[in-house]
C-alpha cells in the first residue's frame, strides 16, 4: 500500500506542504480512531488506510524539509533527512529496551542529554 501511495504522489502536482499536513493530520484521526474501535477488522483496515496515507505524505515531507537545496545537492539532502528520519525511529527501540532494563532510564539518558 505505501509503495502503491508513494507511486501517486510522484504524479501529484498540488502543493506539497499543504499534502503533507493533511496527510499528518489524517494519520493522527485514523490513530484516534483506531484506538477506540471496537472490531479487530475495522482496526486493521484502518492501520492499512493509514499506511497508504503515510505512503503519500512522506515523499511531500521530504520535499518540505529539503526545499531550497540546490540540485546538485539535492541527493545529499535527501539522503541525510532520510538518516534523520531512520535515527529517529531507532531511538524508539532503544527507549524500550531501556525501559526493560529500568524503568526510568529512558527519562534519566534523555534528560543528560
């Protein structure tokens, strides 16, 4: 489904940071939503919805952050944003493994930071 998403967003002519909000603002209604469905299935439909919508907004994210780079750069850009975005969700697994091994380490390694 992202794959099928992102594929569309290439032919999308609009206004990239406008997509790109609304698609963030969906992702968070469709996590809502989500939450308190009561039927498994309508969960699930819905974790796939938001996987599509994620699909589209994430290539206009990237144009977002990475506007006013010049071409000859623009690879380079695009790559460390895409690094950014990949630290960023690791730090979510290593908070969990903290939390395994003490509860309040996450808090404590984030606040000497």
């Amino acid at each position: 489904m992202t794959s099928l998403s992102s594929f569309l967003t290439g032919r999308n002519k609009g206004d990239a940071l406008f997509l790109a909000s609304l698609t963030r603002a969906f992702n968070g209604l469709f996590l809502i939503v989500m939450a308190f469905s009561p039927w498994f299935i309508l969960s699930a439909v819905l974790y796939a919805l938001r996987g599509f919508n994620a699909g589209i907004g994430a290539p206009n994210r990237t144009a977002v952050n990475v506007r006013g780079i010049s071409e000859e750069d623009y690879g380079a850009a695009t790559s460390l944003q895409g690094v950014s975005t990949r630290l960023s969700q690791l730090t979510i697994g290593a908070s969990g493994y903290f939390m395994d091994v003490w509860l309040p380490l996450p808090e404590i390694l984030g606040g000497g930071l």
